[in-house]
C-alpha cells in the first residue's frame, strides 16, 4: 500500500539516504546533529518510517532504508538535484544559492513536472555541483573521481564535483574563478593547504585543506 509522505518524512529519508551512501547503518544521534533536530524528536519520526516499512531500527545498531525507503530517498534526489539545475541553468541562480530554493520546491513538484524540466536540460546526468541525479529507474551515474586532496603535485585536473553542503565553501571558490568543469594546475602540496595555477584566470590560490577535501577531480 502506497504511503502518503510529510514533508518531514520525505527529509528524513533523503538525510538517511545520504548518511548511508557508504551502505553502513546511520546511528540516530547523527541525524539528528544533521536534520538540527533533538535526539526525541528523531526517534518518534524512525518509530513512523519503520512502521511505514521505509527503514529497519535495530537498537544500538542505526538505521538503514528499506528498499521502499530507499527507491522514495531518490525520488526526492532527482527532484532537488533536477530543480538545482534548472534554476542554474534556466533562471541564473549562483550555485551557492540553489539548495535552499530547491530544498523548498522538492516536495511540491508532480512526476509530470519533474520530467518536464528532465526533457527540457537534455536529461542531464549531474547538478551544478557535480552531484548525480538519479534516473527514473533510481540508477545513480557514476562518480569516479578521486578528493583532490589525494591527488600528489604536480598534476593537472579538470574539477568535477564540490561537496556543496557548506554555502560559504561554494561562494569561496566562485571568488576564485573555481566551478565544475574548471582546470587547475596542483603546484604544491602541504599539511594543511595546496597551491594550485587556476587556467581560466592564471593565477595561483592557496586553498586550505577543508576546502581541498570538498573537491572532486578528473586527472588530465
């Protein structure tokens, strides 16, 4: 039997799905740190998706998605990640600004909508940060590429893909010239920072390891 989502529910098993991306259990305590939410108020809400049979709650072992939970989680990916391309690409939204206007829609849109907005960006694979956006079929493209912090000087690389959960981290490396599809130079590499030659601007940035690690590159 179809289950009718809350919004909140609908939250809850995307967080869930994106603590999970490793396949292990998420333990309450960091959905809750991750939603800002109170410990109580995530354990009433896995109590509803276990009994809903969109997660399994095993005691001290974390939650995970039921294969329902999982399949609704994706649906709620495609439609923000969809709708984070379309206010890029269609209406000129700045990447940093898109996720909370996309965290709004996502839960208004119809199928129909949605493969609307699918067709017209040409069925697109990734976001503007570089995020897959799943198919209808729930098949996530491939994201191969390596942290830029794993990647020794000198190399050069073409960036595909930036952790995008910190907006101050996105309005950073825009100041830089930094976006997906950017090629860098990595000159050197130290404990806490590298210094990499920016082509498209032709100069050099000094970026602070918790910036380097949000970066996902394509070796050229």
């Amino acid at each position: 039997m179809a289950v009718n989502l809350t919004h909140s529910m609908q939250d809850y098993l995307k967080t869930i799905f994106m603590l999970t991306a490793d396949h292990t259990r998420v333990p309450t305590t960091r959905i809750a740190q991750t939603l800002n939410v109170q410990p109580a108020s995530v354990t009433s809400m896995i109590k509803k998706l276990a009994d809903c049979h969109l997660v399994d709650h095993q005691s001290y072992h974390g939650v995970a998605l039921t294969e329902s939970g999982r399949t609704a989680a994706l649906e709620m990916i495609r439609h923000h990640r969809l709708l984070e391309t379309y206010l890029s690409t269609a209406l000129g939204y700045d990447w940093a600004d898109v996720h909370e206007e996309a965290d709004r829609l996502e839960h208004y849109i119809s199928e129909e909508f949605e493969d609307r907005i699918a067709s017209m960006l040409g069925n697109p694979l990734y976001d503007p940060h570089g995020d897959p956006i799943p198919g209808r079929d729930g098949v996530l493209p491939p994201t191969p590429w390596p942290c830029l912090l794993d990647v020794p000087a000198p190399a050069t690389v073409t960036i595909r893909r930036v952790d995008s959960s910190q907006r101050d981290a996105l309005v950073f490396l825009s100041s830089k010239g930094i976006t997906i599809g950017t090629t860098c130079t990595v000159l050197k590499t130290a404990s806490s920072y590298i210094m990499i030659d920016v082509s498209s601007t032709h100069k050099t940035v000094r970026l602070p390891n918790a910036i380097v690690q949000r970066l996902f590159v394509d070796q050229i």
